[in-house]
C-alpha cells in the first residue's frame, strides 16, 4: 500500500513541506521568546520550548492519523464529534479552569485543553454534512439552513459564557464560507447574519465593550493604544527592513505581554523585520492557496466543501493574529497556527492539515489512476 501511494504521486509534497516548515519557525521562535521569561520565572530557559517540542510531535503523529483515515468517515460520524464538542463546552461551564476573566480550559490528569480547538473541527465537520445530505433543500432556508444556525447558536451561546466572542465571530465566518461554498442563496444567508449582528451587543462584557471602544478611538481619535499593542508596535519598529537578529528582541524581556503565545508575530517582526514577517505570512498564503486548490479540484461535494473549512479556519487565524499585532483588528487572544505556544490549538491545527492532505491523496490517485489506465490502453 505504502509503496503503491508513493509510485502514484499520492502525497501532497508541497503542503507537508511548508506545514514542516512553519513547525520548525515556530520551534526557533518559542525558544526565542520565551527562555528569557522561562529563566526568570521557573530557572529553566528551554521549560516551555520543551513542552511546544512535545506539543508538535504530539500534533505531527494526529497529523499523520488523520492524513490516512478516509476524510468521509469525519462526516458519517460528524453529529458524534458535534455532541461530544457541545458536551466539553458544557463541561467548561462546570469544571473548567480560569486564567484571568476567561474560563475556557479543562484539565483532565494533569493535561489542561481548550475545547473549542476540537469543536471547530466539529463544527466544520457537521455543517459540511448537512450541507452535502440537504443539496436539495438549500433553496429552502427553513429546511436548508435554519437548523444550522441554531446549532451555530447554541454552541455560540455556550462560548459566550466563557466568554469567548472572538471564537463566535471565527466560527460564523467559516459557516458563512460553507454555506457559500455549497450554494446556499447569500440572501437567506445575510438575512440570519444580520439578526446574528444585532444580538450579538447583547452578549458582550464591559471589558470586550471597553476593548473595541480603545481600538477605535485609537483610529479615529488618535488617542493612546491599549498597553499591550503599544508594546507589539514598538518590536515592529524596532525590526525595521530586516530585524535586530535572532535571539536580539528587547521587547520580550517582560515589555511585551505573551511573547511567545498571541503576540509571537511581533517578535518574529523585531528579530527579522519586515521581511522576515512577510516571508511568514507568505509562507500561510502558500498553505491557504493550495488548501482551496485541494477543495476546488475535489470531485466529492463533500472533500470539497470540508477542505474549504478548514482551510478558512486556518486562513482566519492565521491572518487575524497579524492584523491583531499591527493593529487592524481589536486585542483577541487568537493564536498564530503552527508557530504560536499552545497544545490543544496546535493539534487541532495539524489534525485538520492532515484531513486536508487526505482529501489530496484522494485526488491525485483519481488522476494518477486515470494516467495508468490510458499508459494501459496504449
């Protein structure tokens, strides 16, 4: 089987390089970032490169799990994983753990996890399947649609406990993707949008209120940046064309909050400057490009509206945290995929390349099928 795969050009090369690539930035970066943190705090400067290094070879084997189960077996047991992700989140309610405002971790024998990194993937998996089992019906938005926004509601409103209305918006924007994808009218979709947009001031706290209040008087009355952003521009200007060097920020010597976890893009800005950042970003642009080529050369309604998913998740997060840095979007704590300090953010990540590498390997032995049959017939 193995070597039937690689005589038939079956694994995408192209995306499992860059995806080893960015893991292998995002190692260097960590380091970087957080050993000054780390010495000062616990005396161990490699403490939390250590414990990414795990992380990624924990995510790289659920990467390479993913990549050889049959994407199709996500959908048929897609209203599982929904369940059982609407189940955590309640659980988050009742036993979940708290860091600062936010209680949105479970910790399960001394391993503490975020549940909506899994029931993104989740949700994905299921609004892919409604969309495929309901083609018919999609005129009808009673039928067609309503019914996944309720679900989209009510894991909205588990969130919103947490809270965590940056996840809300994610998870309505890949929705929304989906559901254009599979050619759900866009007037049935604004209109349940628009409710959406309107209750949602309705959930926010005072601090997410203040927050948003911040960012825009920054813009339009150029009044002074929160704390934090003042902090991530200034290690972008310090990197200027071409950076301070590796290992050569000052701002992560406890200027800048969370170096090597939401903010690490700034310090990728600092020790490399703008190139360095813009080969970065470059390098998500190629992973984004080949994610939609994957979607949009799958035969399968389904491979490839669900890599269309996943390869927005990615896309959002991916360039979200850049603009968050630079200050184009309000403060979120949003994670850079593949380079960022975390676990259950960075498995999540790698189990959706790896369904996206699958979804792949499925095209490229259609087409090297075919190019076997006619090599055949001659």
């Amino acid at each position: 089987m193995i070597k039937r795969n690689f005589e038939e050009n079956r694994y995408n090369y192209f995306l499992f390089g860059i995806v080893i690539l960015l893991l292998c930035i995002g190692l260097v970066m960590v380091y970087s970032a957080s050993h000054h943190v780390a010495l000062k705090k616990y005396e161990d400067g490699s403490l939390f490169f250590r414990k990414h290094f795990y992380r990624v070879l924990a995510g790289l084997i659920v990467m390479a799990i993913t990549a050889l189960i049959p994407y199709k077996m996500w959908l048929s047991t897609a209203k599982f994983w929904l369940l059982l992700g609407i189940g955590l989140l309640a659980a988050v309610l009742i036993f979940g753990e708290s860091h600062g405002t936010a209680t949105r971790w479970i910790k399960i024998y001394g391993f503490q996890f975020q549940p909506v990194d899994f029931v993104r993937l989740a949700i994905i998996f299921y609004l892919t399947d409604a969309m495929v089992r309901k083609q018919e019906y999609l005129d009808d938005w009673k039928v067609g649609i309503l019914p996944q926004f309720i679900v989209l509601g009510l894991v909205s409103v588990l969130l919103l406990k947490q809270p965590d209305m940056g996840s809300v918006v994610i998870l309505f924007t890949i929705g929304t993707v989906i559901f254009l994808t599979a050619g759900v009218p866009f007037l049935h979709i604004g209109t349940i949008l628009t409710l959406g947009v309107v209750a949602a001031p309705f959930f926010l706290k005072q601090y997410q209120w203040i927050r948003i209040k911040n960012y825009f008087d920054s813009i339009f009355h150029d009044l002074p940046l929160s704390y934090q952003v003042q902090q991530s521009l200034i290690s972008l200007g310090n990197g200027g064309l071409i950076g301070q060097g590796l290992d050569n920020s000052t701002q992560k010597l406890e200027f800048l909050p969370e170096p090597f976890t939401d903010f690490i893009f700034a310090i990728v800005g600092e020790e490399f400057g703008f190139l360095g950042a813009l080969i970065l970003l470059t390098l998500f642009l190629l992973i984004v490009m080949e994610g939609y080529r994957i979607a949009y050369k799958c035969r399968d309604e389904g491979g490839a509206i669900l890599a269309t998913g996943i390869t927005t998740s990615l896309a959002l997060y991916a360039f979200l945290n850049a603009g968050v840095v630079c200050n184009l979007f309000p403060t979120k704590g949003l994670p850079m995929p593949l380079i960022s300090y975390g676990g259950s953010f960075m498995i999540s990540s790698l189990a959706g390349i790896g369904i996206l590498l699958n979804i792949s390997q499925h095209n490229e032995f259609r087409l090297a099928g075919k190019k076997r049959r006619r090599s055949e017939r001659r």
